[in-house]
C-alpha cells in the first residue's frame, strides 16, 4: 500500500487539546455504539457536546439544536461508527466517524491540492473521517482520547484516516502528530464549511464551520495498516 505519510485523525475539543497523562479520574469503560442506539442516545450525545465545548453563555440552545441537526445527517452516512466513554456511571466522551463521499467534498480547497494517491483511495471508498471527538473536562490528560480513537478505527476497512482541526489549537496539534498523522495543509474554500470540523464547532451548515486564519481548517491523516 502506498505510504501516504511520505508524500504528503474536535470542533477544538478537550478530547484532542487535553490528553496528558497524569489526572486521576475513575476508570473509564469504553463502547461501541449501533447506528440505531446512536439515533436513540442523541439526546445524550448532544448534552456532552454542550458541556465539551462550553458555548457562550445563552447560545447553549442553538449549539443543540444545530449539533441535533448535524448529527442526525451524519448517522445516516456510509460507515458511520461511533464510541462512548463512562465513568463512575456518567458519560465521559464521545468519538465518531464515517467513511468519506466519493465525490471528494472534503477536500475542496485545500491549499496544496489533493496527492493522486488521496484521491485515488477517496473514490474507492477507502477514506474514514474522523467527524468529531469530545472528552468532558473532568476526564481530560488522561489518555481518555487516546483510546477512543484506537476503538473507533479497530472495525475500519479504511487504508486512510482524515479529520480537520483548528490550526490555532497548538495542543491538538502536538496530539496528533504524537499519534503518527500528518498534516496535507489547509481548507479555505466556502465549501469546507460543510464538512465536520473537530474542535471548531458548528455553525450556520450545521457542521464544523472554518477557523483559525483566513477561515481555514488544518486537514491531518495517518495511514492504516491492514
């Protein structure tokens, strides 16, 4: 399989910015979720998302009712997965993902272009994106992130993993190439806008909206071994 990191995986979560060892919390169960128990857990689903992202005092609601709204659309996507953390009883993050259209959205307007290789696996429905990873702050720095990404892309087919985050989030930054992906460089067409943005949040489409400079997203993948 060709090398993808040669030439060349929320909204700026907690689960990506803060995963350093060293917090004791208590033991954290890990599970994976059906597409229906997805859809009947949603309302959980978009209550961690509120309180991982800590929205502006009184935009609480519209976050909701958007990350409701992208969600339901995202469930329905080819290969959706998706795994849940508990600890002590209580939800403690939140990790999903899909395998990319063919039709290669996700990567319109990225600045240095598409390597054939990207493409050529895009259309071959052979890329998983990474949609969103949420970890609430009383499971942050410890490791909690690290292991729901592990889960998640255990069941994929996928040769390749994407996700976009904001290039501001220096933390997450470090996290990933901790975790061997590599940065294929920035977004800034309007059509980024409509494509899940780890750690930047929803806006007006429903699904992570550009930030960082110029509007942008930093887009980052990490090749899959067999």
């Amino acid at each position: 399989m060709v090398d993808i990191r040669v030439r060349l995986v929320q909204r700026v979560s907690g689960g990506l910015a803060y995963m350093r060892a060293g917090v004791h919390v208590s033991e954290v169960f890990i599970r994976r979720l059906s597409r229906w128990q997805a859809e009947q857990q949603r309302e959980d689903v978009a209550d961690v998302y509120v309180e991982a992202y800590h929205r502006v005092h009184g935009e609480e609601f519209h976050d909701r009712q958007e990350f409701l709204r992208a969600f339901a659309e995202d469930v329905q996507r080819t290969g959706f997965d998706m795994v849940v953390a508990s600890g002590g009883g209580k939800p403690a993050a939140h990790a999903y993902g899909f395998l990319l259209d063919r039709d290669g959205e996700w990567w319109r307007g990225l600045d240095d272009g598409v390597p054939w290789d990207v493409e050529e696996l895009t259309v071959s429905g052979q890329v998983f994106g990474l949609a969103e990873l949420m970890v609430l702050p009383a499971f942050r720095r410890s490791g909690v992130a690290t292991r729901m990404v592990e889960q998640l892309l255990l069941r994929t087919d996928a040769a390749l993993v994407t996700m976009r985050i904001d290039p501001a989030n220096e933390a997450a930054v470090g996290a990933l190439r901790s975790w061997g992906w590599t940065r294929l460089g920035v977004a800034r067409s309007a059509a980024s806008e409509a494509v899940p943005s780890v750690g930047v949040g929803v806006g007006a489409s429903g699904t992570g909206a550009g930030a960082g400079v110029g509007g942008g997203t930093d887009v980052w993948c990490r090749a899959l071994t067999p």
